[in-house]
C-alpha cells in the first residue's frame, strides 16, 4: 500500500471514528426534552380495597376520610409519563400548609400493612387522613412536580373553592 493510500485510509478511519464518537452526544440532545412538564390531578376516596366506595371520584369528605390524590406528571413533547419526576401535594389547612410526597406507582410497592398495592403506569398517589378536629369547609390544596431535567410546576384545582376539598362534618 502507498503512503498516499495509508493517508486516506487513516483519515477515513478517523472519520469514521469521530463519527462513532459524536452519536452518544446526539443520543444524549434527544433525550433532553422538547416540551413542558405538565401535571394533573383528581381527589379518590382511598378507602379499603374491599370498600365499595375505594377509588371513587369525591371532593366532599368527612373527618376520619382517608381523601386520595391521584396525580400525573406528563412530558408535554412527547405525551408520555415523565417517570423522573418527584410530585408533592400541599394542602393549607388550619393556617399552616402541609406536604405530602406522592408515591410514584409505575413499580410494585406495599402498604403499611406490607400488603401489595396495584401498579398504575405514569400514576403517583398521596393519601390525606381528614383530622377528627377538622373544621368544615373548603381545604385548598395544589401539587408541584419538579423532574430529572429541573422542569418545575404547579397545579391546582380549576374552579376555585367549589372544586377544593370539602370537609362536611
């Protein structure tokens, strides 16, 4: 081989090389993401599993009430759950505000009981217990999620005081 061929053909290594070399950084530009983080919600009696009344859409609640929020963290580019992310609901009752960690349930977990829970893809769940001193009346409450790319917000209830928690004795 000539020099002039062992030239070319070091210098299509090279290429071909530096090309191997750029595709983690382009794998890693489209992992990024393209759209807004995005964050709903709805209240649940979290009642026992054998309750007719468990997972039933509710925003009136006694006390002793175990009122449960459940909560999805979207990625607006691509419509998918954004698994990463760390959710957080903060209910203002009685002059302070309190915040309750989601529980992410796209993986197996267990209760306090250290019974199994049902997997729900792209659902966190937290659960509230209506104090026994609770006074009636709406309980304002908002969540924030915050995922592995430091995309933040916050979601609240549309509607105002009529779609808050109720407390109703």
């Amino acid at each position: 081989m000539g020099t002039k061929t062992w030239i070319v053909s070091l210098a299509a290594l090279g290429l071909f090389v530096g090309l191997l070399a750029a595709q983690p950084a382009a794998a890693q530009d489209s992992a990024k993401p393209v759209g807004k983080l995005i964050l709903f919600a709805d209240t649940a009696v979290f009642a026992n599993p054998g309750s007719p009344d468990n997972c039933t859409l509710r925003n009136r609640f006694k006390r002793g009430d175990n009122v449960g929020f459940r909560l999805y963290a979207i990625d607006g580019g691509t419509n998918t759950s954004e698994d990463s992310a760390k959710v957080t609901v903060h209910i203002e009752f009685g002059g302070k505000t309190y915040d309750l960690p989601a529980k992410f349930r796209g993986i197996p977990q267990k209760n306090e009981k250290g019974a199994p829970q049902p997997i729900r893809p792209g659902m966190w769940t937290a659960k509230w217990i209506v104090p026994d001193d609770a006074p009636t009346g709406a309980v304002k409450y908002s969540a924030t999620a915050t995922d592995k790319f430091g995309r933040t917000v916050e979601w609240k209830p549309e509607g105002g005081e009529p779609s808050w928690v109720t407390i109703v004795q």
